[in-house]
C-alpha cells in the first residue's frame, strides 16, 4: 500500500520560493535545504497538513534532469508516496503500464530507495522506500 507523502513543484528560486509559502504556512513548517547527489537538486519540503508535504526542486546544475522541464513551462514535477513495499509495488506498477525511470538512494529520506516511474497518462509518481 502506498501512501501519499509530497507533491514535487520545480522552482527556480528555492529561497524566493520559501518566502512565498511562509506567508502560507508557518515558518516552523519549512524543512532545511537538502541536496540530492543524483538527481543535481536541491529539495525543501513543506509541512501543509498531517505529514503532508510540497517538495520543492531546484536543480544546482545544468546537468539535472529536471532542467527540461523548465524549457516545456512545467514547473508541476511527480507525487511522491510512501511504501514499505518497495519493489512490489514497482512490479505492480509496471503491470499496470508505468514506466521505471530510475532508481536511487535518497538524502531526503535517510538514503532509503526511491524510484520515478512514468504513468500511462504522462504524470510523473515517486515511490520512497519507508
């Protein structure tokens, strides 16, 4: 079973970008900056409601992947979901016509697995090993 943890939005300007959501949310509710060695981003995460988050991505070099995403206009990135059944639900997902993309270990979440996997529909989902 998988369960909802953050919604990813690619920002530009992650310090402008904070700003903006601590006039939302309180200032206690505003993770620290992490950097994710794999993907070349850093990341936020914003506390909306009950451990659930805004992850907002900033790539730190032309190289990250997410830099393509920019040139389109799209600045909505992937949902990412709890699961402690990591490789199943991947295997479910595929079953079901997802796409795996790639897999690594996180900064943000410890070093547990995580792995992008493209929807039928063209939506981007992350599942994070719990």
């Amino acid at each position: 079973m998988m369960t909802l943890h953050h919604t990813g939005i690619l920002v530009k300007d992650m310090d402008e970008a904070i700003e903006s959501y601590r006039g939302i949310f309180s200032a206690d509710s505003v993770s620290e900056k992490i950097f994710i060695s794999s993907q070349q981003v850093n990341v936020c995460f914003i506390n909306i409601q009950d451990e659930i988050y805004l992850e907002l991505v900033q790539p730190t070099s032309a190289e990250s992947p997410v830099n393509r995403m920019f040139g389109k206009g799209n600045t909505y990135y992937h949902i990412g979901y709890f699961t402690n059944h990591f490789d199943k639900e991947i295997k479910l997902l595929e079953e079901k016509n997802y796409k795996l993309l790639s897999t690594f270990n996180s900064e943000a979440f410890a070093g547990n697995r995580c792995a992008f996997l493209m929807s039928p529909v063209m939506h981007l989902v992350e599942l994070i090993e719990k």
